[in-house]
C-alpha cells in the first residue's frame, strides 16, 4: 500500500540504494492522500462497509456499468442513484446480480450479508406519497450503509395528528430524516419533537410557488426548531448517507 | 348626488331645456362609477364604519395631516399604517386626539364610539415575539373595523404545543390570521386544524435565506393544509382588513 | 369513535377495571387528534359534504383508484384535481362512475344529490380564455362543496369594460375568486370595486417576463386595493375551497 | 465642423498638398461619428434643444459643477438628475443660477426661453402620492424638451373611477406616461383605454413581494394591452425623453 | 351603435316614450365604454385597419378557427401570434383563405388591399439569425397595421461594424425597434446612434446566464441610452404594434 | 407535573370524585404535550444542560432582560444570539453576570460549572478572518452545551494546504462544522477529507455576487462530497446546536 | 482590400477623376472597420488559423450547411458548436468531409494540417465524468485554435487528491480552464494552487439547488482565489477560445 | 526551506539518526505544499513581486495594521482593498508610509522601486465617471504587479465613437479590462474590436432592474463576442491581477 510504499521508500534510502535527490523526486511526485488523507480515508470507509456511489443521472448505462465491474473487482458495494427503469435494464441485462428499486431508482449490490454498523435506529419521516421516491433513496442507502430504518410516511403537517400517533417510536430513533416538499413544515414540526438531530431534505413535489423544491428548501434553512440540517432538493442519498454517518459514532 | 345628477339631466331632457346633443355630450364624460360601481361602493364602506386608510411609509407628517384633515371633515375614521414614533409625534402635535399605537405603528382615529359589526371572533395567532408588529397592525385593523378579535401569540412551531393548548378557543374563531416569519410553517399546522377561513401573514423576521420574508411567503403559498391564502409580506393590515370583510359576512 | 373510546376507558378506570398506571400510559398513546383536533374536525368536514381531495399531479392511476375506493368505503365525495385525460381514462375503466370534467382537469364523484351549503354566491372572475382550466377548477370545487357560482370569464383589464358590464351581478356575489395570468392586474381592479373578500388565483399563463406566473403573483400580492388574498399559481382548487368554507360561514 | 474637415482634407488631397499617405493615416483616425454617425447626431439633437443629461446619483457636487460648465460653454441646456437636496444646495451655491425642483430633485437650466417643440400633448398619469417624485421627474424632463404636459397624478387602479373621470382629457394625449408601484396594473388599464403609446414606469414603492419594483416591472412587462413599453424602475427621465422624442416626430 | 343607442334613447326621453325612471335604469346598465370609452376606442382602432389580435400560444386550433370567424364576419383584419405550424395547417383546412407565415409563425387576413397609415418607416434592426422568429413577427405586425418596413438582420454587437455600415438609411427610420438576446447590447448601440424613439426586444436566445432573455431583459431596462423602452421577452407582436401605433401618430 | 396531573385526575375518576364526563372535558382540554411530547422533551434538554436560546436581534433589551429573568429562577443556562454591543451593555447593566463574547455576539450564563456532555470533539473549521463571529458563535454554542471544540481558522480554499497542515487533528474530530463565506468551497473539500459528519455553514462575507452568502449557500448545498449538511447563513448557532446534538449521541 | 480602396480613391481625387463631393460620400458610406477596425481584425484572426464560429444550437442543419460552404468558400477553418447528432448527421450528408465529435458535439474542418500558435500547454481539468461534454468542447476549441492541450479529467474536490497527484503537469500549463458543475469549488482548489491564468467554466451538472449551474456560477465568481475569471455556464467553446487567444500571446 | 527540511530528514534517515518509522511520521505529517505545491508557488510569487492582498472591507484597521507588520517584515509588497477614507487614516496614523489612493480606495506599498514584469500594456477602458474606483483599484492592481497600464475612461456605448476614436491605442493592448455597469454593453462592442483577452468587470453603478449589478453580470456572462470572460461585480482587484498574471505571460 501507499504507507508501505513509503516505508520501502525510506529503508532504500538508509541502506543507501537510493540516494536522497531521487527519493525527494518521489516524494514530491507522491500523492497527497498517499501520506495520510483521502486515499486512506477513503480505503477505510470502504473497508467498514460503506459502498462507493455512482450518480447515475449523468451517465449511460455503458459507463455505469464500467463502474460498476471496478468496484466489483475490488470487492466493493455498489450504489447507483437516479438511475431510470430503462437504464437500469440496460445494465441489468449485463450485470444481472445487481439490484434494482424502481421506487429509490437506485441498482445496489452487497457484496456479503447486511451487517449492522449503526448503534440506533434511522427514522424517515415523509410528508406525503409524492415524497417516497427521495424518501426511499434516503432510506435504502442508510440501511445498506448499515443502518437500520424504520419509515414514517404520509404524516404531513395537513393532519400532523398522524404525525404525533407515532410520537414515542420516533422519540426512539438515534438520527431522524425529514422529506417534504411543498412548504416543507414537517422538518419544522419534527425539529420541535424530536431530541435527535433532524436532517432535512426538501422535495421538488409542489408546483407554482414551489419552484422546484425552493419553497421548502428556504423554509427548512430558516427552520425555527434548533437541531436541524438541510441537504439539497431531492437529496435522498445525501440524507442517507449523513445519517448512516452520524448513526456509527 | 350622483344619481340625482343623472335623473335632473334627464328631465331637463325631457323639458326640452337640454338639447340632446349635449345631453349626450355630459353623459360621455360622466365618471363611470357616477352609475353605479366605485364610488358609491366606497360611500357605503364608509357608512358602515370601514376607515379609510393612509399607508404612512411613503408620506410626510404633514401629508397625513392633510389627509386626516380630509377624513375628519368627512365624519370618517381614520387609521394610519406604518408610522414610526417620530412621524406619530409630528402628526399628534397637530392633531392631538390621535391614538398612536407604538408596537402596531398605527395612528387611529374613531369618530365614535366603537361599534361591532363583525358576527363571530377573529383569531390573530402569532408565532414569535418579533412577529408580534405585524401582528398587532392585524388585530387594531380587524378591531376598528368592528371585529372582536382574540390573540394566540407566541405558539410557534418549534413548540407546538404551545398552539394546540388552546385549542378549542382557537376552534371558536371564524377567521383566523397566522402571522409567521423564518419558515412560515404555522400556517400550514393551524390550516390543518381549524375549520375556519385562515389568513396568512408571512413576516420578515429572519436573516440569511428568510430573504426579507420569501421563505414564509413561499412556505405559505405552497401551503398543504386548504383553506389558507396569503397576503404581503408583513402586511398586518391586509390580513385584518380581509379577516374583517369575511367576518361582517 | 375516538370520543367513545376515552369515555370507555375513563369508565373501566372508575369501574377499576383497569389500573390507573395502564390507563396512563394509554391516553399518553392516543393519537392527539383522539382527545379533540385534527381528526374529529376532519370528519365534521366530511359530514357536511365537504369532499376529501386527491392531488393526481403525483400520483399514478392505480393510487388513485386506490384511494378513491377508500374514500367511497365511508361513503365520501371524491374529488381528484390535475389529473390528465389519459390518467383519467385509465381511472375510469376501473371506476367508471367517476365523472371527468377535461377542462378543470378533475374527477369527481359525489355519493348523493348536490346540496346547497353556501349562503350566497361565489363569482369566478378569469382575465382570458387560458386561464379557463384554472378557474373552472375554482369553479367546479366550490359548487362541489356546496356553494352555487357564477362565472365571468375574458373579462381581462386590456378591455376592462366588459368587468364593468356585469358590474351589478358580480357585486351581489359574496365571495369572489379573480383568476388572472400574464400581469394579474384584474384582482386590483376587482378588488377596488366589490364589497366581498377577493380570493386571487396567479396563472401560468404568458410568456417571457412572467416567469411561470410570478409577475401575476407578485402582482396580486402587492395589490393596492385591500380585502384581496392570494393563493399559489394556477391553485383553483385552493381558491374555490377558500370560497366555500367563507360562503358557509 | 467634422464634415468641413473632411472636404478640407480632400481639396488639399487634390491640391497635392496633403500626400495620400498622410491623408490615409488621418481619415483612419478619424472618430467613427466624424464620417456621420453618433457626433454629429448629438449635435443636431443639441442644436434642436435637447438637453444633454448628468446622472447626478454617481456624482459629486464637484464633478456636476464641472459638467454644467462644460454645458454652459456650449450654450446647452443642463439636465442633472436624482440630485439630492444638500448636493442640490452645494452645486447652487456656485452655480446659483440652476434651478432645484426638490420633488422630482432636478437642477435644470435652460439657455433661452422655453420653446414648444412636441407637437401633442404629453400626459403624465401616476398612481399614488408616493409616486410623485418619479412622476414629476419625467413631467419636468418632457417640459424641458418642448413638450407641453398634463398631469393625471393619484388614479390607481384601487379606485380606477377616478381615472375614468378623466378619460377624455387623457385621450386626447399625444403620448401617455404611466407611473405606478406596487402591483403596476395602472399601465395595464389605461393600455387598455388610450390610443396613444404608452411609456410604463414601475416604481419601487411598496414592501415585501414588491422586492423593489420587481412586481410592478414584471406586470408592466407582461401587460395584456398592446402598445405599452416599459423603461427602468423609477426612471422617470428615460419615460419624459421618450415621451418628447415620439412627441416631436 | 353604441352612440347611436344613446341618442335614440335620449330621444325617445325627450319625445316622453320613455320615463326619465326607466331611460336612468338602462343608462347605468350601459356598459362603461358605450359612453365613451374602450368600446369606441377599438370601434375606431379597426376602422383604421389595425387587426384584432388572437394569441395562439393558449388556445387550439378550433378556438382560433371560431375567433377567426367572427372577426371575418365583422370585416376585420385577422391576426394570430404564437401558432405552431401544426396548429396553421388545422386552422388553414377550415379557413385556406389565411396566410401563414411559418418564420413569424403567425396567420393573418387582411380583408382588403393593404394601405399605408404610417408616415415613416419602421426599421427591425435584429442582432442574430436565431432572433429572426421574433423579429418577423414584429416586422409581420407593424405592416399589417400600416407601416412599411426596413429589416437589418445580423447586425449584433461582436461585429458592430455590420450595423454602422447600414448607418445612414437606419437614421432615416421614424421609429427603430432592436431584436436581441444573449447580453441585448445592439439596443444601447442603437440607441446611442438613432433619433428615432427605440422600441428594444429581448429575445431568450442564449443558454446559460442569459436565463431565458433575462439578461437581455435586464440589459435593455438598464440601457444607458436614452430614448429606448422595452417589451416582453420575445414580444415581437407588442414591438410591432407599438412601433406602428407611434408611426401613425 | 403533568405527567402527575392526569395521574391525580384519573385516580379522582377512579374514586368516583370526577365525574367521566369532566373527565374527559379535561383529558380534550389537556395539551398535548402533556401527555408525552415536545413539553416534556423540553425539560429533559434543560436536564441536560442544554440552554434555553432567546434569539436577540428582533428583541429589545428590555425583552431580553425578562426572559433571562424567567430562565434563571428556573435555574437554567441562558445563551442570548445576536446581541450587537450597546444592547449587551444594557443588559449586562441590569443583570452584570451574564457574560458576553463581542465577537461571537452573544450573552451567556451558565448556573453552575462547564460539564463535558459531548463523547468527542466538535472540531470548527473557519475560511476566513471575516467568518470568525460565525465561527466563534458556533464554537461558543457547541461548548456550552458540553462539548470540547477545537478551532481551524483561516484555512480556505485559496491557500489549502493551511488546511492539510492540521489534518490529523482534524480528522480526530466526532462532528466538524464548517464556516465559509464567498464561494464556501470549504465544505466540498472538508467533506472530501474528515470521516465525521460535517455541518456547514454559509456565511455572508463576500460582495457583488455573493448576494449576502447565497453563492456559499447554494455551493454547499449542491456539494459533490456526501456527508454534508447545510445551516442557514450566518447561523453558526445552529451548526453549534447540532454538533453538541451529535457529539452527545 | 479596404485599406486599398481607399487609397485608390485618394489616388483618384489627387488626379481629379473623382469630385470631392463624391469621395465624401462615399467616404462616409464607409463601413467604419474599413478604415481600421473589426474588419481588418477579423481578416487578420482568419489569417492566422483562428476558425469562424457557428452557433449551431439555434439553427437548422440547412442554414450550418449553407455558413459551411461561405467559410470553405473563403479557405477557413469551420467550427460548429452545440451540433446534437441528428444535425450533425443531416449537415455531413452534403459535407462528407465535416469531423463530428459526439462528446463535444462540434462540427469542424481544418482547411489545412494543424499548426501550433499557442506558445505553452493548455490544460483542461474537468471536476466529473459529467462535465465532459463542456470540457471537451473547450478541449478541442483550443487545440484547433493551435494551441497544444492536456486534460485532467475527473479530478473533482471530493477526492481533491486526484488533482494533487497530477500536480507538476498542471504547474506547467500556460493557461488552464477549470470545468465543474455543482458547487464549483474546483476552481477555486486549482486558482489556490496555480501560477497561470484560471479560466473557470460552471457547468449545469447538478440538480436541485444547482439551479441549472447558478450554484457553480456564482461560486466561481466570488471564488477567494485571484487570477481566475468565469466564463458562461457550459461555455466550453468560450473558455477554449480565450486559452487559445491568452496561450499565443 | 521546506525542500531542504525534506532533503535533511532523508540524509539524516541515510544516516541512520533518524528511524524510518519516525520519518515516516514526520513525512506524513508535513504540510502538502512542504512537497511541492502552494506554499513554493506563493514564495516565487512573492519573489516575482506580486504583493499579497488584505481584504479591507471585513477587517478592522487593527486587522490591517496587523498584517502589514508581517508582510513588511518579510520584506513583501502590500496591497489592501476596499479600505474607506477613515479606516485609511487610522491605518495610516499606525503605518505613515502607507499610501492611500482614495479614488481605488486602497492602501498601498512597495519595498523598493516599480519594476516592470508585464510584456506588454495592459488597457483599462471604463463605461462612464461612476465606474471609476473600480476601475482605479485594477489599474493600481496591475500597475502594482509590474504592468504598464493605460486607461480608456467614459467611452460608455451611448457614445460608442468616444471608444473608437481611441481604436489604434486600444488595439495595441497586450490585455484588455472592461470595466461597466448598467447593461454592460461596452464589453460586447470591445470584445467585437479587439484582439486581445478582454476580462469584464461588471459595476454596481445603476438602479432599478440593475439590481446591484446583476444586469451587468448576466449581459458580460452571455456576451457575444468571443475572448470575453468575466470576474465579479465591483472586482477591480481581480481584474487587474489577472491582467498582471496574463501581461508576464
């Protein structure tokens, strides 16, 4: 490895085989991550089970699939997101051991058994039925990052009473993302129950003053309850992954 | 008046006294709601004890003494918005018998004593301290024009309980405004659970992406509960002067 | 019902059937809206003829049909808004006595005879002939849930004359809907010459600077004449429940 | 003058006085206007009493000084705009002959007697009191360039008899500037009614979803009445220049 | 006609066949403009052979064919903006005698030869190829209306040389309307080198920061020349009519 | 408390003191919250040593000086945001124990000794000398509500390195927040390097197109790296919050 | 050429073949580049190997196929950006010889074998496998403007690493363009770190708050790193040409 | 230096004094730029004499005072923008040799004489009087970093022969700077003219729809002419480094 080739590196300098204007030569050359960064961070998130990611609304199903046979080479999750019904044929028809939800539009594939890295549990809570594509994104990439999941949907703040029904469940839950769309209130709603830090993901679901998902992004930025966060419109993935982040400290 | 203008006209016509040329030549210049519409609809707004209204930002002191002046003169009641202590003290100065209200930033004037004429109660629900200006120009506008009006300030949804402990007293209203900053999402909790016509008031207190009220405005627009429409940022008195037509229905 | 059964509890208590400690920690289950809000009034809504509402812009034909199915089960209206007359007929060879209106857009099905709820009448005001799907929503919603209208449509400001020829019918409305695109200027001048609240409706209709209905939005919202409210860009459906629920006031 | 100096050159060119070498290099120096266009425009637009025009918002009083010399020089007209009262007062008190109008905050000057130059009238028609300052600043503009003006100030659209009151006198304009904040739709119906052109200047007064002009300019832009143009927020100068130089065709 | 009517009734309330009650019943049901105002004012637009207008970005094919006939029935001129060449053909199949013009996409009938109104000529300056749709239809406008007219295409500013090379017959234009996207700076060109009144469209040519016309929109409202107002993005019908309009005067 | 008032309410229906018809009117009346949400969580996050928050830009000091008054003989922290120096000087004149950081802008008081809540340490990564008041805002908030906080400060983009130079330290953090204003790159490379979940904040330091922090708002949000969330602008009491919420998990 | 024509005409009034009355006509009719400016600049740009530009996006196949044959026609290098492939093949069904690349989506023609102008290397690095399109387009821009080019491609901020590894060859590059979409911190990582002029090029990959590439725009212009300037989102052309004209410096 | 801390560590681990499991620590541990990149690239530009840069606006004159002691100390140029009059003065009490240029608003001092760096002049053309700080700050910024710069002030598009009259001048520009507000127009009509690369800099200067510099912005962003690109608003600094950068090319 890098570390490794470091080592080797310095013990050729001591036994004298390369002589010191090389050796800085090569250490200049030498990758950043490769003496302590990203390189390595990335080796060891992987090595804890956290799956690489394709997004997959800017690529075709060729250069997907590319991806997805190097990571497979090097033992790795796979995750695919915004991949359409279409596309994930195409790629299925190539690489058929891949899973599709058509709901998350994400192609997953593990390469073991789910293993549970998260202490608690992440709670998703989604305002209505338009909302469960984002929600699902949120939810699938928690559980594969090894998270466990329960789902809180079509509780919006219309008749947040459905909401508060399954008050003490969510009282439970160790992380908690919000999806809505519309004026996204929930998160605002749930930021003020809910001891848990509150991750928010604003849906482009809404038309007119909803201009594709702002109204509920700037309503979830100026959130008057303390404790919550925002990723960006229809960011289901991010949500996901933040949580299975926060939910293995 | 108007009408017998027109009726005087007429049997001058039928006298023979006015040629019918002319006739026709007074009737084409006649203002159009001399027939019928504007004019007289605002003659009957006023009987009914509707205030004519100075909008205070744009005028001096002494703009809206003349205006005031004007009123009086006319028996009728004067309310005048956004008016800050120092333009509220030069008017008094000319114009002792002036009320100013320091927190609505209104100038008032009844030319009596006050009258109800609204049927039921207009709830003014206000979700933070700082909202509480354009709240109070809400509930004096609603007030002076005849309606009783009760006020739930401070039930914001970071707190939500807050609101619903007064729940039922809430219930009772028959138009309800919600005055709301940051995310603007009481309008859409208190729309889900009221049953009367609901006002919203976007304010602009927040900082940073509120954007001087847009993040309410566009929340409350995009609203998920029905029943809830929307006037200007911060316009307190639009609010109860709707709240106040609706109210005398 | 959710009344009954506090009251069947609160008896075993008494009756001490069931320990204090149990019954505790019962009621501290209940969904909130079982000790008085939401729901209750949700279902008073629904018993006086109010329909529940199906937003078909996000939903598939096959979760319409669904939910439709539920609604009918307790004997409910039906009203589905945005959907197109391909989702439409799907729906309807699976529900065929759905009724689709093509220019509001909507399916609706009533489960008895219209029944008049509304005191006075609601008046639809629309600009042009492109803004009809938007106000025959409006329209259709509110006489769905009750409220007799009128309509007067291409009545848009360029010729603003042909307002003013059904000057005294539009003034006997009680309440009245100004569905507008392009400059929204018809809720100014509609709004300066009735005495009934006004419930504006921006349009998408028009090109260019009007960016999707802003510039009617805006417009409408920075209305100088008072007693005008604003709902979301092309909301008919919204504007024509706010126009009920005051018409039955 | 330019073109002198060019038929000058040619004879000497002729005469064999001026190598054609030396003749090339002068003509390519020549400024572009010198063989016809923008110079000798400026100076036809100058001999023809147009005023040249100093933007007095990025200005000191120094640098205004100093422009109305150069002016003064020529025997120009001299037009600053959007001067504010104290630098008003500091450009008088070295130029005491410049005359200050503190409402539409011009310092104008004229070489001669006013000269009628517009054959038609030019009608000025502004919204509210708080319009005035843009209002006036356009009426003194067309004034200035020889356009007689009439004013229709305080007929918005709130309470649009008073503009109808007025009608034959406005149709009779020439050329109609209409001035209005807020939601604009003065431009929209007097568009509607008036045969002239008409030059719509939005005005940044209002609050909230006015966002300083934004609304007005929006539905002035997207007016449904032909024969409406629109110039800048608060522009009431470029309104009154247009104004003139349609009026003087 | 309208004016007639009043004079027969006038008469009539002279001549004692109708009391004066009943004459002030019809008056004040007389729409606004029979005394005097819109009605007349388009009554004598199309005497002078300026066409009704239909819209056909909004409307089908069968609503144009009906519009059509009911102008043709009247003997005005027709003409319809915004129609896709689909759209045409299904109009032409029902109405031949229409002429399309598929660069300007508008249909349009004069019912007689054309004749001239306007004094002088009309210059379309035009900065690229891809604003051609827009200025057609402005240059289509503004002839059918009365006015000849001078094109001076593919003259933008990366080449301003292309533009001052037409100079001198853009000079000589009454009035000069400028057709640009991207950055919209051909209007300032145009306006620092014409007397003529300048009628600037933004087109919403470009990609990116041009966001639709918008920073072209912006650049023309901003323009530093004076003399210039703007229209709606890719109005070329509004420039056309309006540059007509001011060419009659 | 409450828990124990409808504990003592059902032990009184047991004993047949209160009938099950008052009974039950006082189980609807009773606020939700007290049967198990948001009030209740409210004290468990005193219990904590969570402070009460009192937003002081819309406040006076007055107001401010009430609210302390409440929150210490509950025997609470208080943590006063945004309190600018003259406004701090008046409080502190009535209440001379509250301390105050001029540079983080905020007044604080803790009833007893700091004690550590948070497992880890929340590390705050800073860009510029101009973010430290949000910086130190977010710091101050964090270590108050019992985490350890170690400060990156002057590390942006423009010189990265600075950064890397720390990065062990760095990378040992449980929760890092992010402070950037301009084009708050800051957070995609930070993202790109730490483990920890990483919060960050958009600052409004910057000009022109900053637009007060939307481009660092807008930036962070669309951040390539995963792991990250987004605060409103300026709000580094929320990154705060948030970050103790995680380090205390 | 135009340099000698004029001469000619000089020429010619010195030998008294031509009046001076006409030579200043037509010295006046003279395009203003024929007496040194755009004209002869484009001549020269054509002279040295710089192709003329055809926007293809806003044109049909047959008006490229026609500019195609006026450039060849004249022995120019021919370049067409924006081409999809349909319009890509329609135009090399009459111009076989055309090269289409389908990742930049360019039409081009060399007349000639390539020649180096530039005096360095220019570098592309592009931030995802998204932003190829625009990075290739600025890519083959350049070198066919003569400048050598070397790509970095796929070196975004999330894994910044990638980019320090190919740190000394990037040092090297003379000019280098940055391609990122999202938040566009690239730009600012690589200005930090650069000698060479930075040209950033925002791209519209993204979705959500990317808002079509505003998020990457406006993050490269307030970018805190000096010597890089922006160019229009997904202007790839533009970013390579400015390299190539900065490069032959 | 760093490279020479590198060249010690591995003689010394030649030398077997120092372990290779410690020098593989202190390796990773140095700081990125210690191999190779920033931190060297800074040196030899500061040896090139380019002065670092403090950023006056959000920095208070102790700030200042504070830095310059350390740039001075080392022996560097300084460069301080957007420093108002009286922060000037205060730094100035502290740092007498400080010079203030109050037009660019900027400190500024050089350790020994100008020395010329650029090749060739760097051009800085100006739209009108306003733009002049901005203008200044780039031309001192150029000037300061070794070029010769030559100014073209007040040659705005509204009088575009004032900007050709200075054509040959302005054609022997090695780079060009565009500094305007308003519509920004000059950039297109200098980028259509000259040869060289043109950076804009877009200005505040303007009102109404020039929102702050936003029509500037977008109109220099989507500028037709190629060559162009565009730094942010108000950035006279950035401008004129990069034209620095590009001149020593």
């Amino acid at each position: 490895m890098d570390r490794a080739r470091i080592e080797k590196l310095l013990r050729r300098v001591r036994a004298g085989r390369t002589p010191v204007r090389l050796a800085l030569e090569e250490l200049r050359s030498l990758p950043f991550e490769d003496v302590g960064f990203a390189k390595v961070d990335t080796h060891r998130a992987l090595r804890k089970g956290f799956p690489e990611v394709i997004w997959g609304a800017g690529k075709t199903a060729e250069q997907i699939v590319g991806l997805i046979r190097v990571y497979r080479r090097h033992g790795h999750a796979v995750l695919a997101t915004r991949v359409d019904p279409d596309k994930a044929g195409a790629v299925r028809r190539q690489v058929p051991e891949m899973k599709y939800d058509p709901v998350a539009r994400m192609l997953t594939l593990r390469p073991g058994p789910w293993k549970r890295v998260g202490r608690g549990v992440v709670a998703v809570v989604a305002a209505g039925t338009s909302d469960l594509p984002v929600a699902e994104e949120a939810r699938l990439t928690a559980w594969l990052m090894g998270s466990p999941v329960r789902t809180f949907y079509d509780v919006g703040v219309a008749g947040i009473h459905r909401l508060f029904r399954s008050g003490p469940d969510l009282q439970r839950a160790r992380v908690v993302i919000v999806v809505a769309g519309m004026e996204g209130a929930l998160a605002s709603v749930v930021g003020g129950v809910v001891e848990a830090p509150v991750i928010a993901v604003p849906t482009s679901v809404g038309y007119g003053a909803n201009y594709g998902g702002l109204s509920a992004l700037l309503a979830m930025l100026t959130c008057c309850a303390p404790g919550v966060a925002v990723v960006n419109i229809d960011n289901g993935f991010g949500a996901g992954y933040l949580a299975a982040v926060i939910n293995r400290l």
